[in-house]
C-alpha cells in the first residue's frame, strides 16, 4: 500500500504566521513555492534562504516550511546539480587549448633546417685537399730525384723503346722505378681508406701492399742517400737485385689490386 505524498499549501488547518492573512494565502503548493525560492537562490549565486526567511517571504508557517524542506531534502540533493556544470566546464574549455600548439613545432624547426643548407658548401670548399698539391708537388721533386739516383747506381739508363721505328727516341729507364711504386702506393692507399663498399678481402689487399709499397720507397730513399753521401757509383749485388725487382712486383701487385676492386664492384651491380 502506497504513503501518500505530503501536499503542503496555504489552506492546511494549521494557523498562518503572524501577520499574515489565511484567506488572502494563494492555493499553490507550499512545496512547489519553497522550491522555487531556493532554485532561484540557487541561480543567482547567492546562499539560500532560512525558515524564517522563507516564512515571512512566502506567508506560511513554520510549520509548512518545515515539512517543504524536509521533503526537498529526500528528494532532491542538497546542493544545486546545474551549478557544478557551469564550474566544471572552465577546465574543459582551458585543457582543450594546450593541446593544439604542436602545429607550431614544425615552424620551430623548419628554422634549423633552411640554416644548415648552407654550411655543407662551406665545408666542402674548405675540405678541399689544395695543401696536397703543395706537398706532393715537394714530395715529388724529392722521390723522383733518389729514384733516378738509385737506378743510375743499379743499372737503370738511357734505353731507346723504339728501335727501327724512331731510333733518336730515348728515355732513362730509372723514371719507371718512382712512377711504378710511388703510384702504386697512392693508388693503394687510397683504395684502403676512401672505399668502404669494397669488401674486406680488398680493403686488406689494399692495406697491407700500401704499407709495404710506402716501406719500399722509403728504404729506396735512405739507400740513394746513403750511396750517393758515401761516393758510391755502383750499388750493392743486393740492392740492384731488390730494385730490378721493383718494376715486376709493382705491376703484380696492380694487377691484383684492380681485379679485386672491379670483382666488387661487379658483385654491388649483380645485388641491385
């Protein structure tokens, strides 16, 4: 069996506050009024009205507004649920924004990438080997002179490569002995270092005849000196043997080196 719902309103049987007039109270419920009171309250911020307020305001009696409140209270929370939206609703507005700023990233470091096209072209002017012009060049000068010395002291000499067909041609057979090591070793070295898509087995080949290649010429040099500073003419049976040597071994060596670098590149050609 279902309680019937307190219906207040200004015709209960209770006697009307002092001061007020029963029969000019209106027919509305006292429930309804006093909610009204407080939702508006409620809306324009400021704190609720009392029972004593409320009595005087609306004309009824404690009593009733006693009743009103204590029904409101079961039915309704206690404090207003459309404010807590209102407050709630800043925070969602002001967390929304931050999260737009990543479109300015890629302005900020658009910068950076306009500023370092240019420095690559500096850098290349300035890693420009010209000092080695300059150095080979004195290198040079020096190699090729205790060379010539060392095969004029080894049998090297002036030879005519072209007999019957230009017989005043003649060229000194040392200019073979700095042409072929020399080159060779430069070549090498180069091959060594620069070429790192070569495979390890030339990169070795490479290595290991540049430092012997590099040895060779330099112990050339000391022998040419040392002769040359001791009035030497003839050289030793051992040095001559060595650097009649030199031109066979050099082309061996060339050879080697050239099909080893072209075997490489062949195979990079095949795996594209």
């Amino acid at each position: 069996m279902s309680t019937p719902t307190l219906v207040l309103d200004r015709e209960t049987t209770e006697p009307p506050a002092a001061g007020a007039s029963p029969a000019a109270g209106p027919t509305r419920p006292v429930l309804e009024l006093v909610r009204t009171e407080l939702r508006a309250a409620d809306a324009e911020g400021r704190r609720r009205p009392g029972r004593p307020t409320l009595v005087k305001k609306l004309g009824v009696t404690d009593h009733q507004v006693k009743r009103a409140l204590e029904e409101l209270a079961t039915s309704e929370p206690a404090s207003p649920p459309p404010a807590a939206p209102l407050v709630a609703a800043a925070p969602v507005v002001a967390t929304s924004e931050p999260a737009s700023p990543p479109p300015a990233a890629p302005l900020v470091a658009a910068a950076p990438v306009v500023a370092t096209s240019e420095p690559p072209a500096a850098a290349s002017s300035r890693n420009r080997p010209w000092p080695l012009v300059v150095i080979g060049a004195a290198a040079a000068v020096a190699v090729w002179g205790g060379w010539v010395d060392l095969g004029a002291m080894t049998g090297f000499g002036k030879v005519h490569p072209l007999p019957g067909l230009w017989d005043d041609l003649t060229i000194n057979s040392a200019i073979v002995l700095p042409l072929g090591i020399e080159a060779y070793g430069g070549y090498a070295l180069r091959t060594w270092l620069s070429s790192a898509s070569l495979s390890g087995r030339t990169r070795m080949f490479a290595a290991v005849s540049a430092v012997i290649s590099l040895v060779v010429g330099a112990g050339a040099q000391v022998a040419s000196h040392l002769m040359r500073a001791a009035g030497v003419t003839t050289a030793p049976t051992l040095v001559t043997v060595l650097v009649a040597c030199v031109p066979v071994a050099v082309l061996g060596l060339a050879t080697c080196l050239a099909t080893l670098v072209r075997r490489d590149a062949h195979l990079a050609t095949e795996e594209r």
